[in-house]
C-alpha cells in the first residue's frame, strides 16, 4: 500500500513539473492532457527502472528528466517572445509580447513559417535558427500592416 501511495505522488510530481514547464515554453499544448499524462507516466517509468538498477535519486531524477522533456527543449512561444521582445519594442512594450505570442501561435501564417523548418530539441543552437527568427519577423511586420496595429519603420526580412 505504501509503495502504490508513493508510485501516485512521483506521478503527480512529473505530471506537474511537465505542466510548469509546458505552462512557461508551450503554452499553446498546456491542454493535451494525454500527453502530459502519457510523458509523466514515462518518466516515472525511467525514474524507477533508474532507481532499480541501482543509479542514486539525483541521477535518477537526470534521466526522467531526459525523457519528461525530450522534444520539448524548442519552443516555438520562446522564439516568438523573443522576436517580438528584440525587434519590435518599441511598437509591442511589455507585456505585450507574452499577450501576443499566443495568439500569433495560432496565426496561419506564423504556423506555415515554423512548419518550413524542422524543430527539433536543438534547433535554437544551429544556423537554420537565424533564417527562422528572421522569417518569423517578416511575416510579423506583414501581420502588423494587414491588420493596421502598427506602423513598422523598417523591415528587413
């Protein structure tokens, strides 16, 4: 009976460090519960095979944290934030930004630029990230003019 006590509060554990986490790098996917879920439930999974074959708490927690991110490490919200906090302050102070990037996330034409590339966990370190970041601004300036909410001195995309 304990065991199964503890089982449940190492799942609630990963279950909520994987909402925190999602909560402040993807927020847009916060609601896929089943993912969550499914990907606490794999971490736990990893933590006590860890624990089992003799690895110490710490190391054990490393490694379900490999496998509670894995995939996760880019985000598409972080990118956005960081476009619009780096080339458009002027137009969007904060906190704009982390009001407006949610809803770009789910602008057509900002899906289609992400969708271009292939996000994987290390995409912000290789070069493909510049093209990216400088595509995603371009069609940020494009949004602003079609829908009137600022006028952009200059773009260079």
């Amino acid at each position: 009976m304990i065991m199964k006590q503890n089982n449940k509060q190492e799942l609630s554990y990963f279950r909520l460090k994987l909402r925190s986490y999602m909560g402040e790098h993807h927020p847009e996917r916060l609601q896929d519960t089943e993912f969550i879920t499914a990907r606490a439930d794999l971490a736990l999974t990893a933590y006590c095979d860890a624990v089992a074959q003799g690895f110490t708490h710490p190391e054990a927690e490393s490694m379900a944290s490999e496998v509670l991110y894995q995939g996760l490490h880019f985000s598409k919200y972080d990118t956005l934030i960081s476009v619009l906090e780096n080339e458009f302050e002027r137009e969007l102070p904060a906190p704009l930004p982390e009001k407006l990037a949610p809803i770009l996330l789910s602008n057509k034409a900002i899906q289609a630029t992400f969708d271009k590339f292939g996000l994987t966990d290390e995409f912000a370190a290789i070069e493909q990230y510049v093209r990216l970041y400088t595509e995603l601004t371009g069609t940020i300036v494009l949004i602003m003019e079609s829908n009137n909410l600022a006028t952009v001195g200059q773009a260079d995309g």
